[in-house]
C-alpha cells in the first residue's frame, strides 16, 4: 500500500483543478477602477487568463513571464474580481478588490416635485455619490446641496455622505415659484426643480351684487397668508341660508377669484369656505 | 418487507417525486434565505408591508440572477433588476457568453442590514452578508471553486408590485 501512496497522491493532484499551485498568482493589495495594472505569477509559458468581475468577464491566451497586464478598461467596475490562470492543464485563482475612483458623478432624488409654500422639512433630497465609472464610493465625501429661489440668493448646506448617501430635508419658501434642489461633489452638479405653489387660501371676504336682477356673489382676489395667489381650480364652496333652505354651490377659482350666481328667497345668509378655512358671511334680502 | 417498511418506501417515494417536480417547475436555483434587520435603519421608518417585500425581493433577485449567470440568459434580469445593477449584469453575461464561460452560485444565505430609507421611501440602501459557494466553469470545465462570505453594498427602489435592486456592488469586509 505504501508503494501506491505517493501515484495516488499525483492522481489527486492532476484531477482536482486548482490544487496543483503550478502557476500562483498575486494580485495587488490595492487596485483602483480604470487603472492598469499586473498580477505576478510563478508561472511560466503559455497559458489561459480569467478574469470575472462584476461587470466584465474575460478570456485570453497569455504567454507569462512573470506578470499579467491587465488593462484598465477590463476592470471598470468596482467589487470582487477572480483572475484564474490555467497552465498545462492547472489552474490557479486569486481575487482582489478593485476600488471606485475619485467622486464625479451624482444621483439625486427629491421628493416631491411640487409643495406648498412654508412648508416645514416638506422637501427632502438624497444624493448617491459614484465615480466617473457609476461605482459607487463609499468612503466618506462632502456633499454640498443648495436650494435656489426664483427670486433670490441660494443657500447652501454641507453634509457628509455616508455609505454613499448623504440627503437633508428642507423647508418651503414662502413666496411661490421653481426651486432649484442642486447637489455638488468636485465638479459634478445635479439639480432638481420643485414648484412651490401657494398654500390654503387666508382671509376669505365675498361681496354680492344685483346685476340684471340677478344676485351674483364674488370673492376677493383669493390669496394664502404669505401673499401668494391661490391657483385657478382651487374649488370655493358658497353656502346660502334663506326661506328654501340651505344651498351650496362649489365654484373654481378662474383669474383669481371665484364668482357665482344665487337665486334668493327673502332674507339670506350666505358664506364662504375653501377647504377648512371659512371666510365672512353677508346677510341679503330677497329680489328687488 | 414488512408494512411500515413499505409505507416508508412510499413516503420518501412520493417525497422525491414532489422534490423532483418542484425543482423541474422552477428550472433552477432554489430561492435562498435573506434575514433583514432594521435596527439601525432611517431616517425613514421603514413600513410592516415594505418589511416583509424587501427580503422577499430580494431573494428572488438573487435567484434569478443565479439562474441568469449559471445560464447566460440575459432575459431573466428583468423581473428584479434595474439601473446599474441590470446594466452592469447584462454586461457580465453578455462576456460570460462570449468568453464561453458560466457561473454557478450556490446561496448559502443572506444578513441584510438596512442603512438608508429615504425620507420619501424612494430608495433603500443595504448590506448584505452573503454565504456562497461560486463554480467558475469554462464550457464544462471546473476552473475554480471556492466557499465565500462577501459583502455587497445593495440600492433597492420600489417599482410597481416590488422592490428592484438597482445597484449591487461588492465591497471589502473591514
């Protein structure tokens, strides 16, 4: 049995691939997306190179001696890559890191694409750091966000990505308008707009009128608290107390206000709401 | 044989059978474990709903991604991938092909650690602890086996009906 022992443990070698360490390698400790760079091998003569990382795969006769050139544009994407190196008939493997390259590019999301004016934390940005190849860095970087009215200086905040990610939460301007959500890293530059729009109407006041012995009732031009024109759609909601009872009629807003037309049984009460604000009330008599 | 023996053959008869049908249905890698834990994940509390879909998604990304990249089939991405993650794999099988390679994985099991949930819920970022075993095969040939634990930093955004993976890139344990 012992004379068989050491044919056994060729057998073994020669079949498992991979066991045999003909052609060992050594990659880099450190190597960094797009950069050329070699793995040196104890191999020497013609044989197959593999790579297989997350984005490329590749297969190439090679004639070693000593090193491997791996090019930059076979190892674009960052994460784990295997370089397999088969010679006579063994196979050896080693992986490695490649790292992401310095920051360039920036994806941004905010939410939401419309708010309304003076609203508190209401918009909220998050910006995913990557370099020029779309990996993304997780190594800590500034990221500067800005928020520019349509009218205005920008203001500026610094916050620091994490994993990747940095965001910040903002709060509505108080006048109406595009706002302009940008984030920057180096010289990469994302920008997002967010219209602000008017926020529920402030100080409702009607006023009636006969006209052609109709009674039409109108509101003031319609504004919320900071000034700003509720936008034409906005539903008003008249309500008219007399001796047929009560009616309610809803009217949009058209060029900023809202206007309709109400038949009136003897004495009347009528009033005026959008939404939970309520205005003042008149008090009519019936057609003259 | 005696009756319990037989009633014994049966059961397992019936269980292989069973076995055998389901994987024949699937035609593939089975769906493999993924545990999320979201102590430490914010700023937006993430939702009873989401908290079940994310994992559940997630499994079934790296099934058919499994199942893509041991088949070369570019076609099976497009049920949990998008963005940069659907890119870059389509790249990687597009190669494989070429190359006349495929790769095999078999799931041992994913940790998943929430990071990130965006304040709007338009963006989870992940960790993911991954158990693997990875066969890189050149036509039929075994080139390399190996038995890993990797991390991989994981962006997942909601679509329609599920969570897409929509970056996947694999980091080096600190």
């Amino acid at each position: 049995m012992r004379h068989y022992f050491p044919i056994l443990l060729c057998l073994v070698a020669c079949l498992l691939p991979g066991v045999a360490a003909a052609a060992d390698l050594h990659p880099p400790a450190q190597v960094t997306a797009g950069s050329d760079f070699s793995i040196a091998s104890d191999a020497n003569g013609e044989g197959t190179f593999y790579l297989v990382g997350p984005a490329n795969v590749s297969k190439r006769k090679v004639m070693v001696n000593g090193s491997i050139a791996v090019d930059g544009e076979e190892i674009e994407g960052a994460g784990r890559y295997t370089a397999i190196l088969c010679v006579s008939g063994h196979c050896d493997s080693a992986a490695f890191f490649v790292q992401p390259d310095a920051p360039s590019r920036l994806s941004l999301l905010v939410h939401p694409s419309r708010v309304r004016v003076n609203a508190p934390n209401a918009i909220s940005a998050a910006a995913f750091v990557f370099d020029k190849y779309r990996n993304m860095i997780l190594a800590p970087q500034n990221v500067q966000f800005s928020a520019t009215p349509r009218e205005g200086n920008a203001t500026t905040t610094t916050r620091s990505a994490e994993n990747g990610v940095a965001w910040i939460r903002l709060t509505s301007a108080s006048k109406e308008g595009p706002a302009k959500i940008g984030a920057t890293i180096g010289k990469a530059t994302e920008v997002r707009v967010v219209q602000q729009v008017a926020s529920e109407a402030c100080n409702l006041r009607i006023k009636a009128n006969w006209i052609s012995r109709q009674l039409w009732v109108e509101t003031d031009p319609i504004r919320d608290c900071s000034g700003n024109a509720v936008p034409d759609g906005t539903v008003i909601s008249f309500t008219k107390l007399d001796d047929s009872g009560k009616t309610t009629v809803d009217a949009p807003v058209k060029r900023g206000i809202a206007r309709v037309q109400m038949p009136v049984q003897g004495n009347a009460r009528i009033s005026v709401a959008s939404g939970v604000v309520t205005g003042n009330e008149i008090q009519m008599a019936g057609e003259r | 044989m005696t009756g319990l023996g037989r009633r014994t053959l049966l059961v397992v008869a019936v269980l292989v059978t069973m076995g055998y049908q389901i994987h024949a249905q699937h035609g593939g890698p089975s769906l493999p474990s993924v545990q999320l834990n979201v102590d430490d994940l914010g700023p937006r509390s993430i939702e009873d709903l989401t908290s079940k879909s994310v994992p559940r998604d997630y499994a079934l990304a790296w099934q058919t991604m499994a199942r893509a990249l041991a088949e070369n089939r570019v076609d099976l991405l497009n049920g949990y991938f998008t963005g940069l993650a659907k890119e870059k794999l389509t790249q990687r099988i597009e190669a494989q092909r070429k190359a006349g390679i495929h790769v095999i994985y078999t799931d041992r099991g994913h940790k998943l650690t929430g990071l990130f949930y965006s304040p709007a819920g338009d963006a989870m970022q992940l960790r993911d602890n991954a158990q693997l075993e990875i066969q890189t095969l050149d036509g039929n040939t075994l080139l390399q086996k190996e038995q890993v634990g990797l991390q991989y930093m994981v962006i997942m955004t909601p679509g329609a009906d599920r969570w897409l993976v929509r970056d996947l890139q694999t980091t080096q344990k600190h």
